[in-house]
C-alpha cells in the first residue's frame, strides 16, 4: 500500500535529525524495514550508521558479472566451484544467497524477440557464443534467410543459450519434435546439414509405382479378369494395389499427367486390345534379354508423311512477339521417312519413301541384310499395321531364309508388336526427337533441304553412338522425349503427335 506524507515525514525526521537506524524507525512505526530504506532511497539521503562489513565475495564480483552476463542460467553449484578454485572460502548456502541477488532478472522471450529485431548487437551474440560452431551462417540465416531458415537458426542459437525446448518451442511457434529435429540434424552435421535441402519422398516420383501404372495402362482390362474395354480409376487402383503397388487417385493423376496423358486420350492411345498382347510381349522380352552379338534387333516404323513447309512450335519469343503460321501455304512436297533402330547399337538406317506399303518393307529388309551381313540373325519388330503383317513380305521372308539355309548368310525372323501398341515401338522415341529438334518451327525451302537435315541429324545421332556405345535405353539422344529401351511401362509415342 501507499504510505502517507506524514508517514513518509516521520521516517526522514528519524533518520536525518535523530540518526535512527532503518530496523529502528520500522519498529517503532510499525512498518517493515524495507519500506524505511526505500523512502530513504527514494529521497536521495546517505546512509547513517556503521558501515557494512566487507564479504569474501566482493573480490569475485567482476568474474561473477562477466560469467553471468555471458552465461545467464549457469547453475549457482557449478559458479560456487569456479570461484572456490579461485580462494573463495565462504559458505555455499550463503553464496547461493548472494548469487540469486546478482543474477540479472533473464526474459527467454524478451531475449529472443530482441536477436529477431538485432536489439542485441551481433558482436554481443558472437562473444556470447564464441564456441558455437558456425555461428556466422547461423546469423546470416537469422536475418536473410527465409522463415524455414529463421526459425532453425533461432533455435540452435536460443538452445545454445541455455532456453528450454518449451520455451523455444512456443516462441517460434513448432512442435517439439520438430525443435528436437532441429538440434539432432545440428549436432550430427553443423550448419551445413541444418540447412540442406532435403531431398524429395513424393510417392509420384516413385519410378517402380510409374512403370507399374504405365505397364497396366498399356493392357486391356480383360487381361485382368475385368469385363471392361478401358480403364477407369478405381478399377486401375484395384489392380496396383492388387500387385503390390497401392496408390491414391492423386498420385496416379500425377504421374500420367506429368507423362503427357489425359484419360480421354488414354482410352485410344495407352491400351492395346489385341487379345494375345502377353504371349507378344513376353516372346519380345524373351529375345531381348538372351540377344547375342551375332545377333541383331530392330524397331521398324515410318515418320509421315509430313509436308515441306512452315511448320509451327514452341520457341522462346521476345515480350509481346506472338510467332504465327499461316493457316493456307502452299506444300513445297511430302516425306515419308522409313526407319529401323537397332536396340544393341543404338544405329539409325533410314531412307525416304513415297508410300507406306509392303514392297517398302521389303526394301527395308534388304537394306538391313546387306548392311548387317556379319550377323547371324536379325529381327525384325513393328506394329500391326496392314503393310507390315502382309502375307507377301512374309512370303519373301520365308524365301529368303529357304536361300541362306545351307550358308551363313544373315537369318530374319519378326518379332511383331501387339496390335495398338504404338508405345511399345522404340523408334517412335526418335521420331519425337527428331520432330522437336528439326520439324517443330521449320522453314525449308524445298524437300532436298529438308532430307538434308534430316540425314545430318541421324548421322550425328549415330555417330554419337559409335564414339559412346551404348545399348538403346537408360539415356538416349538429348532431345527425345523417351530412352529409346523396350519395355511394357514405356511411352515412346508422343502423346501430341498426329
């Protein structure tokens, strides 16, 4: 309570003119002793009476101040022990006394908002913590870095303070298990493992789940015991998770939509309805994976045919430049690029024809036989189309083999894809290549310049090859859009192509 003026008159009265002790004054007014010496105080009077007798502990108030300043929570045992082994000799339960009243009164909040604010000047901090290993990250984290970086750097810092993890916790506004994670990753790996970036666990970028999604896409439903012609979503999410490969309908939209696909065109493009797709593609897995030197393996398919003539595609534009093709041009000719990629070499032989049809196919096999002559056998792989499955290239098959029966000529034998299975022929990865790289945003003047590019570009592509062998798959030309590798989850059609 509030003491009156009389009341406070009195007390200086006594004290000033009749040299009263404060104990004195307190008793015979009736008040308590420390309310007589904060009206002296207060007043501004020197103190009346004997001195009061020097302690042991003056001598080791400078070092108490500066271990207290620095280490505020020290414990008031672990200070007695420092200053005994500098001469102190008094009484623990008395310096326990003595330290309650030096210590200076310590706000874990306070303290932590004013290092947000930089109230508390940044060599303070460093001479605070001169033994906090990289510190000099820690500060510049605290104060350019983003909240993420802010809140670890506080934390390291408030917990190296001596604040407890509930108050940390509290001020920064995270959980406990992720303050514990904070100093864990800090003290098995410092600054450098705080603030990695940790790497991504999305289930979409789980390369088994992607293949399993896009190895039952590319099958009918009835494969499955399913009385259905295409796919839908809880159907595709019984069957993965079924085999082992259980997924949400996010993460499934995820993945086919990061592959190029939506599902209206997933019912025409992704599932071959040719009743013996297994036997086909189990028989193709069977060649490739026992395929000998001697031996070579083909994916056979044709590019067009396309016209010669402004061509549209993405490209980097200038700020309010809108790249246009006229919509009526007059074609300067028409291509039809036929082609075979041999998987094990990872080599293009191509010409240029005026028809898709079977005596082309013909001719392919020709030009693979006098090229491949060293081989014991070639296989011939491409999709059912009509021109590819006729019963005359089959004919000149069988009659070329009755021929070479008896000698080591070179052997051909198909291996013909399941029908609608367009995905499954490698090569369509290098035509989407080759589209990207010289077709998409194209001007040539005439069909000579447009064959020209177009040999220029697979010799280069074989001729990286041949310095840099490697098999058909894991990577392949920089611009094609799929590793050209057999394989049932492969996409090697472009999904945009027409």
């Amino acid at each position: 309570m509030a003491l009156s003026s009389e009341l406070e008159a009195q007390i200086l009265r006594y004290y000033h003119v009749e040299k009263w002790r404060a104990g004195t004054i307190g008793r015979q007014l009736h008040i308590h002793r420390g309310t007589v010496q904060r009206v002296l105080a207060q007043a501004g009077l020197p103190r009346i009476g004997a001195l009061q007798r020097p302690s042991q502990i003056d001598a080791y108030l400078p070092f108490i101040h500066q271990t207290l300043t620095r280490f505020p929570t020290l414990a008031a045992s672990r200070l007695y022990a420092m200053v005994c082994e500098r001469g102190y000799r008094g009484s623990s339960h008395h310096f326990r006394y003595l330290i309650a009243c030096q210590r200076p009164r310590f706000d874990p909040f306070e303290w932590m908002l004013a290092v947000l604010q930089k109230k508390i000047a940044v060599e303070d901090l460093k001479y605070q913590m001169d033994d906090l290993p990289g510190l000099e990250v820690l500060l510049n984290r605290l104060y350019s870095g983003k909240l993420s970086d802010r809140n670890k750097s506080l934390a390291i810092i408030a917990w190296r303070r001596g604040l407890t993890a509930r108050t940390i916790s509290a001020f920064l506004g995270i959980s406990s298990n992720t303050y514990n994670a904070y100093k864990r990753t800090f003290a098995e790996g410092g600054s450098p493992a705080l603030f990695s970036r940790k790497p991504s666990h999305r289930k979409s970028d789980d390369e088994t789940l992607k293949n399993a999604i896009f190895k039952v896409l590319h099958e009918p439903p009835s494969n499955y015991g399913i009385n259905r012609t295409t796919w839908t979503m809880p159907l595709l999410r019984k069957v993965l998770g079924e085999n082992g490969n259980a997924a949400c309908p996010e993460v499934i939209r995820a993945i086919t939509r990061a592959a190029g696909y939506r599902w209206r065109k997933a019912r025409i493009v992704l599932t071959s309805a040719d009743p013996a797709y297994s036997e086909k593609l189990d028989r193709i897995h069977s060649i490739l994976a026992s395929l000998q030197s001697d031996e070579a393996f083909f994916s056979i398919d044709e590019y067009g045919p396309f016209a010669v003539k402004m061509c549209s595609g993405r490209k980097l534009a200038f700020p309010g430049e809108q790249p246009v093709v006229p919509q009526w041009q007059k074609s300067r000719g028409s291509l039809i690029v036929t082609a075979a990629l041999e998987l094990s070499s990872n080599q293009v032989t191509h010409f240029y024809s005026d028809h898709k049809n079977t005596d082309e196919m013909i001719r392919m096999m020709k030009v693979l036989i006098a090229e491949y002559a060293d081989r014991r056998k070639i296989y011939l792989s491409w999709d059912a189309a009509s021109w590819h499955v006729a019963k005359r290239l089959n004919q000149n098959i069988q009659e070329h083999n009755a021929a070479v029966a008896n000698s080591r000529a070179v052997v051909v034998e198909t291996a013909p894809l399941p029908a609608g299975a367009q995905f499954l022929n490698v090569i369509e990865s290098v035509f989407s290549g080759m589209s990207r790289a010289i077709i998409q945003n194209s001007d040539y003047p005439s069909l000579d310049d447009a064959k020209k590019s177009i040999d220029r570009y697979f010799d280069e592509r074989n001729f990286q090859f041949r310095k840099h062998p490697r098999r058909a798959g894991r990577k392949i030309w920089g611009k094609e859009r799929e590793p050209a590798t057999f394989s049932d989850s492969g996409n090697c059609k472009d999904p945009r192509y027409r």
